[in-house]
C-alpha cells in the first residue's frame, strides 16, 4: 500500500492548467502592397516597391549560391 499525499491529485490539475498554450497568430504580409521579381520558371520572390528588381534577384541568387548541399 502506498501513501499519498492527499494534494497529490491537485498538483496533476492545476499543472495542466498553467500550462496552456496561446494560440499561435501568424500574420502574412499582404502581397498586392508588395513587387514581384521572378527568379526562374518556379521560384518568385516578394519585395518592397522601392527596391530594385535586379538587386535583390542577385542577393538572392547569392545567397542561395553560398549555402551548403
């Protein structure tokens, strides 16, 4: 026979209870705001208005050249 402590049972509930987690919101930029710049036949990235097309598809080509396999 085991002795349990008679607040054994209620530390199980309220630990459940402090950890509840929040919903997770996510929120998407809005792409109609946004510029399109076409990488390749399947690749497109976004872009701020201001930014120039040609720059950021060679910063992104950059960067995807100097990843690891």
């Amino acid at each position: 026979m085991f002795l349990v402590p008679p607040y054994a049972g209620l530390f199980i509930y309220l630990h459940k209870i402090m950890y509840e987690k929040k919903a997770t919101i996510f929120k998407s930029p809005d792409l109609s705001k946004l510029k399109e710049v076409i990488i390749d036949h399947r690749t497109r990235i976004y872009v701020a208005p201001e930014v120039d097309p040609v720059e950021a598809k060679n910063r992104y080509l950059f960067r995807i050249s100097t990843r690891r396999p």
